[in-house]
C-alpha cells in the first residue's frame, strides 16, 4: 500500500515514560495537539501522577490521554512499572496503528512500541536525552539495580538501530545516531517548537504587580522540575549584592542548601509548582532567564525544555556555552553565552542594559514564533511519518 500524504489520516500512538506533564510530557503533548489539530488519530500513553493501580483516559485538544498505573514507576529509574508495562502492550497489540512514536528507550516507552510492530505499525524512536556512557544521565555513583543501568546503556542504542524511523532533538544526537549505524535516510532532527499559543511576552510591571513582587527588585529566573548545574549560577548571584534568584517548579531543599551554602538564601525565592496557565506571569517577572549548564554528555545532547520557554517568553538569556544552546542563543542573538567565571558580568550586563534587555528579548520571540514554529516542526515530521509508511525494511 502507498500512503498519501494528502488526505490520509492516521493512526498514531505515542508513547512517553515520564508523569503526565513531567519531563519529555510536554514535547509529546505538543507534537500531538499539531497532529490532531491536522486530523490525524493521536494516542499518547504517560503515567498517571495519581493512580496507582488502575489507569484513566481523557481527551484534550482532540487527544485521547491514558495515563497508566504508577506502580514501580520510581523503581531505579522512570518506566519499570509492572502494571504500566502490561498495560500498554496489550493496548499495542489489541489497537492497530500506522505509526507508533516512543520517546525515549525505557521500558514503557520501547516494548509496547515493538509489540505494536507486530500489528504492522511503523516504529519511530525517538532520542531526546544521553543516557549511558561517561557524563549521560544515568552516569551516577550509586544506582540501586546496577544492572538496570548496563541493560539500559546497550538499550538506548539498541533499540534506535532496530525502529523505522529515528527522531533526534539535537544535533549531537543526530550525529551519534548515524555514528552508530542508522542510515541517514531514516534519520531526522526535530528540534523542541514553543508554546507560542500559551506562553506570551508580558512586561516586567504588569507581572510584578500582579504577584505582589517590588517593582525596583533585580530579579534572575531559572525554570525547571530538574534543578540542576545551580553551581554555576549561585555563585555569580553571590558577586551581586541585592539580586534576587527566582527557580520556578516545586521547593527543593537540596537547592536550598546550595543557597545557603553560597550566602544567598535570603535572596532566594523557590515559588513551588506553577501551572502552565499561571507560567506566564512569573516568566515575566524576571528581568534575565538563566540557563546553566556543565558542560557533560548530558546537557551537550540535550535542548532543555526551559529555553523553549524562555523565547517564547520573549525574556533576555544568558546561558552555558554547549551544545545546541550555544548555537541558538548566538546564531539568533537572544541572549549572552558565558563560561562559569563569565556569569556573573553576564548577568550583570543584561540587568543594567536596558536597551540591550529589550533587543534580545525581542529576538527570543521572533525566533520562538519563526524558527522553533511548532506548526512548521510538524510540517517535518509528518511528512517523515509518511516516508517511513512508504518505506520498507
């Protein structure tokens, strides 16, 4: 059978390891939402952050959720859960789809994506993070199953070699995909889009006034669940008397220890959960976004979730020189590149720059609503879907 393009709708199921609106939840919420949108059949299967024996089903902006059971889910690491696991390979094999998307290599994610293959569904993997090896994700002292990390190490590869189609989300990505045998055909960069249609630049006053936060306040953002690499920034703060540091997502003691042993935690402002709808004001109250990075594997591979944020924020950058971030933020000129020892003067800079503040968030943006477009990513990726659909193995 060839597929057309024009007209043809189809059945896509799309298979994330992490809690509903955790970690890679949001890059396959957004890719659904643009395929539905489309008229194509979305599925995506997460985990319930609620639920721990049985699952529930939902629709939003035409697509079907079903959050899975989080039984086991934390167990040495996200996708192991027992219940999870079963569940979404029988749905694999009882529904029939054209296109199965896993993200990621774990378990809940790969096995019911090969099982679906059974039914004849094309299979995409796709690689949004570095996991094994020296300095990827699951490079850490003390793992409680240390058989899980090995098995996962010759996974992550494995089972890219094995899919259809693979999807990277960065360069570097892309590059070790082919480094380790997938044939470039097959093969294709989507990078994060933006939230353009949810997330909107909001002046400093109004957000300020709005959250009761003092208008004359200097004020540094990081946004994240994942709260990593605070050592690079903390410090540059501590060089900047009367410069408070705003993390967006849940209180983490650990970074307040980090604040404590730096000497800033009395300028340290941890704002707990923030709902998406809500993200917009406190995005806006923050006269500089941060984006720290060491520079590992990990964080070379990665696009982290928070720069999409940022630019479609329209909020003045400065960030880590690596991987693809040092790309983005100096090719589109949306924010300043600083090594560890260079924060604090970047930093510095952007605060007491007020012509240069509005030029580069004016910068972030343009290039969120052009260049990270959402609608023009998917154009892509659908018309990789259905070169793959066309394709034989």
């Amino acid at each position: 059978m060839i597929y057309d393009y024009e007209g043809y709708v189809m059945r896509v199921l799309m298979l994330n390891h992490n809690y509903r609106y955790l970690g890679t939840f949001g890059r396959v919420m957004d890719i659904a939402r643009e395929l539905a949108r489309r008229g194509h059949r979305v599925t995506v299967m997460t985990v319930s952050r609620t639920h721990r024996w049985v699952p529930g089903w939902s629709e939003v902006e035409g697509v079907l959720i079903g959050e899975m059971p989080n039984l086991g889910q934390n167990y040495s690491g996200e996708g192991y859960g027992p219940l999870d696991n079963l569940l979404r390979c029988l749905h694999a094999i009882i529904h029939r789809y054209d296109i199965i998307h896993m993200f990621e290599h774990k378990p809940n994610s790969s096995f019911p994506g090969f099982v679906g293959r059974i039914r004849g569904a094309k299979l995409i993997a796709d690689w949004t993070d570095w996991w094994g090896g020296p300095g990827g994700i699951n490079d850490v002292p003390k793992r409680r199953v240390p058989a899980i990390g090995k098995f996962e190490e010759w996974w992550e590869v494995k089972s890219k070699l094995l899919a259809d189609g693979v999807v990277t989300i960065s360069s570097v990505l892309m590059e070790r995909a082919l480094k380790e045998g997938c044939s470039p055909e097959r093969v294709i960069l989507i990078p994060n889009g933006c939230p353009t249609d949810r997330i909107r630049p909001i002046p400093v006053q109004e957000a300020r006034l709005r959250l009761g936060v003092p208008l004359e306040r200097k004020i540094i953002g990081f946004l994240g669940m994942g709260q990593g690499d605070m050592e690079i920034v903390m410090p540059a703060i501590k060089q900047l008397s009367q410069v408070w540091f705003m993390v967006i997502g849940p209180e983490n003691q650990r970074v307040l220890r980090q604040a404590q042993t730096f000497g800033i935690s009395d300028r340290l402002w941890q704002t707990d959960f923030v709902p998406e709808d809500e993200l917009n004001w406190y995005l806006a109250c923050a006269d500089v976004m941060c984006l720290p990075m060491a520079d590992r594997a990990a964080n070379r591979a990665r696009l982290p979730d928070k720069l999409r944020y940022y630019l479609a924020a329209g909020r003045p950058i400065v960030a880590s020189p690596v991987g693809d971030v040092q790309t983005i933020v100096g090719t589109y000129r949306v924010g300043l590149l600083a090594r560890d020892e260079e924060f604090a003067d970047a930093l510095h800079r952007l605060l007491y720059d007020d012509a240069l503040r509005e030029e580069l968030g004016h910068n972030a943006r343009h290039t969120a609503e052009t260049v990270f477009n959402w609608e023009r990513l998917v154009n892509n990726l659908e018309a990789f879907y259905f070169k793959i659909l066309n394709t034989t193995r």
